[in-house]
C-alpha cells in the first residue's frame, strides 16, 4: 500500500507560523486516513520552529533550488535568518518520505517549505510566485510528486496508477 505524506496543517494540527490549521475537508483524504495511508508532516516544527512564529518567505523571490544550493535565504519582516531551520525541516521530511515509502504528497500551497506550486516573493506583501518551497522541491527532486490542497483528486489518480489499479 502507498503512502502519502500529507501537511500537517492540512490534517488539522495548529502548527502553521499563526498558530492555526488550514484543515481540509476532502472525501479522499478521509479515506487514505481510514486506509492508513497518511504521513502526517510539518518542516517547520519538524526543523525546529515555535508555534506561532514570525513569518518567512524567500528573499527576492530567488526560489527553493537557490536555498538549496546556499545561494538566498529565509528570511522573516524583520530580517532575521531562518533558513537552517526550512533545510532541517525539509530534509527531515525528505527522510521521514524515505522511511515511509512515500512516492505522493499533498502540500499546503503559498507555504515557504510546502507550496508545490507557488510561494510568497519574499516582500511579505501577500504576492507571490511560481516555484516550489524548499520541502517541495527537495521531494520533488527526489522523486515524491507533489500536489497542493487542491490538487487531492489528482493526487488520488497518481496514487492509483502506482498501484496499478488505474
């Protein structure tokens, strides 16, 4: 059986840097939980991080691959560096991936580790911009497709084929 790693805002957990759960209502979900398919995960508490905390976003918008290469960092408002703290969270999600088998994830969109398809430009203006977080794309880059919050469906249709029921 497959396993899916899953945001652990998304399962309800109050971790996100505000305190609160993006939680989400979804049939599908509620039948991988049935099922015993979830890897509940937060990089960011994962990797050290208080619940609430400040904000972070990528500084001028440089993007994931460039945090990971050690080229820009996370930084919150007030500038402060937190960058070792998404590297430890993401790699320990990677890890937890690794030991669960884990070839699909459903990420919470917009978030500076998670967002598999966008996250904020780093100007904590509420813009954002086309790229990964740094857990998504270390995942991706190590072969776990990625889905966000909206994307259930589809990461249901991935998981199926995998298991050769589609």
């Amino acid at each position: 059986m497959q396993r899916v790693l899953v945001s652990a805002c998304l399962m309800g957990c109050r971790v996100r840097f505000d305190g609160r759960a993006k939680t989400v209502g979804d049939a599908v979900v509620d039948r991988w939980r049935a099922e015993g398919r979830l890897v509940v995960h937060c990089p960011e508490v994962a990797g050290g991080l208080p619940v609430p905390r400040p904000p972070a976003e990528i500084e001028e918008a440089r993007g994931a691959d460039a945090v990971l290469r050690g080229e820009a960092r996370l930084r919150t408002p007030e500038g402060d560096d937190v960058t070792r703290f998404y590297l430890a969270g993401a790699r320990a999600a990677l890890a937890s991936a690794r030991s669960h088998g884990v070839r699909v994830a459903v990420l919470k969109e917009s978030s500076p580790s998670c967002g598999p398809h966008r996250v904020h430009d780093g100007g904590f203006t509420g813009t954002t911009t086309d790229g990964p977080g740094v857990t998504a794309r270390l995942l991706l880059d190590h072969g776990v497709s990625v889905y966000n919050e909206n994307e259930i469906e589809e990461a249901n249709v991935h998981l199926e084929t995998l298991e050769g029921r589609r």
